[in-house]
C-alpha cells in the first residue's frame, strides 16, 4: 500500500470518527440535559441558599477588608503631611507670617479628614450581656461574639445544637448577622467618603492659599 493510500485511509477514519461524533452530540441535545446526581443548587434549594449565604458573607469580609485598608492608608497619608506640617513649615510662621493662613486651612482640614479616618477604622463592638434565653428570643444574634461573649461555654454550644437543629430559626440567625455587617459596613463607608471629601477640600484649598500667597508677595516685590 502506498503512502497515498494510507493517508486517504487515516482521512476516511477521521472523517467517519468525527460524523460519530456529530451523530452521538446531536442525540444527546436531543435527549436534553442529564438528571441531576449531586447536590441540589436550584433556586430555593438547601444548598442554593448556602451557596448564596456563603457568597454575601465572603462579599461583605471583602468590602470590610477594602474599607479598613483605605481608612489606614488614609490616616498614614495625613499623618504624614501633619507632621511635615508641624516639623517644618510651624518653626517658620515667627518670621513669615503670610505662611498663617494657608498652613492652617491645610492643617485643619487634614486633621478633619484623619478625625474620619480614625471612626472609620476604629472597631465598633458594643457588647451585650444576653442570657440564652434573651439570645433565643429577641433580636440578637448567636453568631455576633458581641452578644454570646457574656454566655458560658456550655450555654454557647447548647444554643448553637439547638439553632442549628432549626433551619428556620438559623437562616433568621444568620439574616440578622449579614444585616448587622451591612450596618457596620455602610457607616464605615460613610466616614471614609467624608474622610476623602475632607482631603480633597483641603489638599485644594491649601494649594491654591499658597499660591495666592506667592502670587501676591511676588507683586509686592516687584
């Protein structure tokens, strides 16, 4: 057999693997899809809701996270420039004071901003001395340790065997704890906007004191 015949032979096999191929993906479309084996994810199901609770609580530490790393950055910048502030332009206000006006609306206004920075960063936990019995049947959480720090260990583990032996009553738990970080994450969110909207006013406002100041000495002087 010669090369050509060989290679025309290898063609017709692919050529009649790849029709297969085509054949068995058109019958199994028309089959539909293949019944479910593992684990239920539909709309509604057990696991379609721990999929989703796991989801809102990993978005939340996330965006917990993002607003700590920007208040910290926030308060390091404007530490950085009160200091600088402080050090070296305060020791020359004696001798030049036309440098009074716009020194201090930039040193006011980062120190606005790191007043916001600060409450933004700093942890809010307001603990809660509960009984079991008040964790059970009022509106605290059993997950928040603000709430279960005053129980005891047995007290903890007994409450949780109980709340997790209801499905109702631990998805209601864990509803109010995602509401109680959104909470906490919308004021964090705010004090930080406040915090930007103070350095941006006084990054602004400085600058442009400064350059009136120059402005004018240098029509002064000339």
């Amino acid at each position: 057999m010669s090369e050509l015949e060989k290679a025309e032979k290898r063609l017709a096999q692919a050529s009649a693997a790849v029709q297969k191929a085509l054949r068995d993906e058109q019958q199994a479309a028309a089959a539909g899809p293949p019944p479910v084996t593992g684990p239920d994810k539909t709309p509604g199901s057990a696991r379609g809701v721990e999929t989703m609770f796991r989801n809102v609580y990993r978005v939340q530490m996330d965006l917990t996270s993002l607003a700590d790393n920007k208040a910290n950055m926030m308060i390091s910048i404007n530490g950085i420039i009160i200091s600088i502030i402080l050090a070296a332009v305060a020791p020359k206000l004696d001798s030049n004071p036309w440098l009074m006006l716009p020194t201090t609306l930039l040193l006011l206004g980062t120190m606005v901003s790191l007043v916001f920075s600060v409450l933004a960063a700093r942890p809010r936990v307001s603990p809660k001395r509960a009984t079991l019995d008040q964790l059970q049947h009022d509106q605290d959480s059993l997950l928040f340790f603000g709430h279960f720090s005053g129980l005891t260990e047995n007290e903890f583990v007994r409450g949780m065997q109980e709340l997790m032996g209801n499905r109702t009553a631990l998805y209601e738990a864990m509803m109010r704890d995602i509401y109680g970080l959104g909470s906490v994450l919308g004021k964090k969110f705010r004090l930080l906007k406040a915090a930007y909207l103070a350095f941006m006013v006084a990054l602004l406002t400085g600058v442009c004191a400064y350059l009136l100041v120059f402005g004018w000495l240098l029509r002064s002087a000339s």
